[in-house]
C-alpha cells in the first residue's frame, strides 16, 4: 500500500543571511549523507532567484564538489551564455566561484535548440546516464532538487492551467508557450521531481507573501507549486525569510539538522 506524502516542513527566518547559512548547513548534510551512502550526491537547481541564496556553500570547505552531479529543473532553450539562460545564472552566482568540475554540471546542449523534441529527448538521456545504469528505479531519484515559485504559483517551467501538470511518463518534458518569456523551454516533470529523496522551495521577501500564502494554507487551489508532493519516504521543505511567510497559516517548524 502506498503511504501518503509526508507533511511539508515549513523553516522560517528572521533573514534573508540566516535562511542562506542554514540552507546551506542543510544541503551539506543531504550532501554527506548521499556520499557516505552511495559516493556520489545529486541535486537539480532552478534559476530565478535561487542561486543567489546558495552563497552559503561558497568556500564552504565541507562541500565536495568533485561528487556533486548537478542537472537543471528546468532550462530555457538560449545558447549557455544568453542573459535568460538558467546555467549562465547558476555559473554566474556559484559554479564559478567554486571548484566544480564542469563535466559534473550537466547543461542542456545547445545545438538542439532550435528543435524542443530533440533538445528535451538528449538531456532525459542525460539522465539516464546518470541514473539508469546505477539506480533501478522507474523514474530517477534525486538526492535533492531545489526549487523556486513564480508570482502566478508556478515551479520549475510548470505553469498554472498547462498541460504538462497531468504528464505521467516523460522525466523532461518542453514547453513552447511559457506565459512567461522566454516561451520555450524544458522542465523535468512531476514524476521526476515528486520522486527525488529531498525537495527543498526557497522563497525570500514580501514579494512572495500572498503566493506562499495560498501554497502552503490552499494547497487544494492545485497551483503548480502546490502540487510538488514527494512520494513517501521523500520530504519537502520551505527554506523561506519571515518577510515572506508573515500572512501563513501553516505552521513553522524549528530549523535543525
């Protein structure tokens, strides 16, 4: 009998600087944990304003790149060095400023483009290369993905009415008429990202106060965010400031390791 998903567990900050010293106090235990069990730790990143609030693991000496495996939750279909591109970001914000071997960092490949089918095929083969041939498992668990929410309730590039919020089988999936620019894009899908071990949602400022309002107090509005539910016995977390979480019902738990 299946078990039901675990309930989120909602860590609120006094800062944006205490969120990023325990967000990354949290990803290097995950971290640690993977590699003491299976030598290697995965983890899928969104763009946006996520990678700003990794700065924690810079010059963290207790991080160890050279077995990190790192793919994107979802990416935009530009060249690896255009201003909307999700790596560029990521490489701007961390990857360059950390000791990460580049063939770990797992791109989309930009000669494919020009054509979504192709360009999402190659990097489910990404996948499958890495998680395939080491994990027997239907859909690939990721050790950890790290996500963030858009104004509309929207995660990775799943968007609120879209019809990739019903695929069952594709691990990435494109999008060609994202309501937010640019309009074509991969995502992973809700199978892969409902069986990774840890999701983690990070979500800073007042900006996001209504949005993570309705998440975490309406889930039943079925809004994209709302929808990321890991299978048991993976758990989802909310990394987010009090400026953020002040209008929230749900209840905060105490952060600790």
């Amino acid at each position: 009998m299946h078990q039901p998903p675990s309930a989120p567990i909602l860590n609120s900050f006094p800062s944006a600087n205490e969120l990023v010293e325990s967000l990354a106090a949290f990803i290097v235990k995950l971290q640690k944990d993977s590699i003491d069990k299976k030598g290697r730790f995965t983890v899928a990143i969104s763009g946006g304003s996520l990678p700003k609030q990794l700065k924690g693991l810079i010059g963290n000496a207790s991080v160890k790149w050279d077995k990190w495996q790192v793919f994107y939750a979802d990416e935009r279909a530009v060249p690896l060095d255009h201003p909307d591109s999700n790596h560029k970001l990521c490489f701007d914000e961390l990857f360059s400023k950390v000791p990460i071997p580049s063939t770990n960092i797992h791109t989309l490949d930009p000669s494919f483009i020009e054509d979504l089918e192709e360009l999402s095929d190659h990097y489910e083969k990404e996948l499958i290369r890495e998680f395939a041939q080491k994990d027997s498992a239907r859909f690939p668990v990721f050790d950890l993905i790290l996500l963030g929410i858009g104004p509309d309730g929207h995660t990775a590039s799943l968007f609120p009415g879209h019809e990739l919020l019903a695929e069952e089988d594709r691990w990435v999936a494109y999008i060609e008429d994202s309501p937010k620019p640019p309009p074509k894009r991969i995502t992973l899908t809700y199978p892969v990202i409902n069986h990774a071990a840890q999701v983690a949602f990070v979500a800073t400022g007042e900006g996001k106060v209504d949005m993570l309002s309705n998440i975490l107090d309406k889930p039943e509005e079925g809004l994209p965010a709302s929808r990321v539910k890991p299978v048991y016995p993976g758990q989802l977390y909310w990394f987010v400031d009090d400026a953020a979480s002040a209008k929230v019902q749900y209840p905060r738990t105490p952060f600790r390791l």
